[in-house]
C-alpha cells in the first residue's frame, strides 16, 4: 500500500506527476485553486481537498508545483495555508521554479512547527513528466530527502542532492540561463535556416549529430519554422518570468552575465509584441514574422 500524500498545483506539470503517484498506488489528496483543472486526476481516485491545509491534513509529505509568488502566498502562507497546518514529521517538498530567498524563508517558518521543506525544482517539461524521467535538483536536508525519495522516483529519474536550502533553486536557475541562451541560439540557426531555404529535417538531423547539439535546438527545429503561436505548457512568458529570477541572482552574486542579458532582451521583445502565451520556439518569429521553409 502506498503513502498518503498532498499535492497543490496541478497545472502543466504538476498535473502528470500527481498522476504518476496515483499509478503508483499512493493516495493523493489534491488542492487546486482551480478545481475544474484536475477532474481527471478525481476521476483517477485523487480526493479534492477544499484548502491547502486540509491538502495536508493526515498527509506524509505535501507536494507542491507551483508557478510564482503569489501561488505561493496563497497556498504556504494564506488563509488555511499550508505553513499554518503541518506538524512534526512532516515534509513539504515544492517543485516550482521560485526564488531561492523564499524558499529559505519557507523552510525556516516550517521548522518552526517541527516540519521540513525541500526545494526540488524539476527539469524535463511535461512530456518528461508523463513519462517519469524528469531531473530533481533538490535543496535542504539530506535524511529528509533520502524519506521522500521514493516518491519522487513516481517522476523523477534522477535526484540530484544539491546542498541546502534554496540550493536546488540556485542549480535550477543556472539551468535556466542555459536554456535561455540555447533557445536563443536556436531561433537565430532557424532563421538562417529559413533564408538560405535548408530543409529542416536533414539539416536538424546533421545539426545534431555534432558538437551543435542541445536539447533546445532538437525542440526548435523544425518547430520554430512552423508558425504556430497557440498556447503551450512551455511559452515565452513563463521563460521570461524566471529570466528575472536568474537576473536577480546575477546580480546579488555581483556577476554580469551579457550573453543571457541579450537571450533575455530577445524573450522581453517577444512578450512586448504579444507573444507571451507562445511556445519557447516561437522565438524565431523576433527575427522574421513569416519564417518558412520548403519542407517540414
């Protein structure tokens, strides 16, 4: 039989991990400050809780995805929130890309109850999530995590023990400046591909077999030379929200960091021309609105 646990923040990707405990015989009990967002994880057997507190209530460990600050505020520190409701011998594990800072300061008004929080931000996107093989970089205590292992395994390929505190986050925001600028790189070889009049799906397969590969241009091309601007689970806005994270770190770490400032300076034009809700490889569109190709 598994454990029972908590989980808040269903959405692009704590949906399918919460799935993934369900498979895996846990008992969740989910709070969503959308409800109608996580209807099939009810209809899978996850029991809806009316608050965070209650998300805790007779919960082990109490996950949460959550996507900024005030998802944050709302769920730890709010009206029935979660920090006012765990006890002793509890774990509260957040899997959002948020400030290192605040999860410190999270962690530290959670062991005021006897309670502990781990920073586990999480890379790999959704389909990883689906699929389990997403990459854990957790922060806080060793014996803690080492307890709540095997419930990350429901999602987690590998988890990688960081350090303290807020040291997961610090890890993930570096992943995130590499990405940043990998995209960016990506979207300017698309639209050179676009203009010389190169098939993508070759030139992909030769991009990628040497030192040119990355994760971000074998997601780009050939999807950044398809227009396609509907909404996805990874857009151009959540990007630029954690750019800023990363921003911030720079500069309280005294670091000038130019080769992510103008990645970032790419994304912040995107969402000024409205792009916000794009998909990450809609970034070519900066450099030619009409981007095409002769083959798919």
């Amino acid at each position: 039989m598994g454990s029972r646990v908590g989980f808040a923040g269903a959405g692009a990707m704590g949906l399918p991990m919460a799935r993934r405990l369900l498979d895996q015989g846990h008992a969740v009990t989910v709070y969503a400050r959308t409800p109608a967002k996580v209807v099939s994880l009810l209809d899978s057997g996850a029991t809806l809780a009316a608050s965070p507190a209650e998300a805790a209530a007779g919960s082990v460990v109490v996950f949460g995805c959550l996507r900024d600050e005030q998802a944050i505020a709302d769920v730890y520190v709010g009206e029935r929130g979660l920090l006012g409701a765990v006890g002793p011998g509890q774990t509260l594990v957040e899997h959002g890309t948020i400030a290192p800072d605040l999860a410190r300061s999270l962690a530290e008004r959670a062991a005021e109850r006897g309670a502990a929080f781990l920073d586990v931000p999480v890379t790999g996107g959704p389909q990883r999530a689906r699929e389990g093989s997403l990459t854990g970089l957790a922060g806080g205590s060793a014996d803690r995590l080492a307890a709540v292992l095997p419930l990350l395994r429901a999602y987690c390929g590998e988890v990688f023990h960081v350090g303290p505190v807020g040291g997961g986050l610090e890890l993930k925001l570096v992943n995130q400046l590499l990405v940043s600028v990998h995209i960016a790189a990506a979207a300017e070889a698309a639209a050179l591909i676009a203009r010389l009049g190169l098939d993508p799906a070759p030139t992909k397969q030769a991009l990628m077999s040497g030192w040119a590969a990355s994760t971000m241009l074998d997601y780009c091309i050939p999807a950044a030379l398809t227009a396609d601007a509907t909404a996805s689970a990874a857009t151009i806005g959540g990007m630029a929200e954690v750019q800023g994270l990363v921003a911030d770190l720079a500069t309280s770490s005294d670091l000038s960091l130019p080769v992510f400032a103008a990645a970032q300076n790419l994304f912040t034009a995107r969402v000024a021309a409205g792009a916000a809700v794009a998909d990450l490889s809609q970034v070519a569109r900066a450099y030619d609105p009409s981007l095409t190709t002769k083959a798919s």
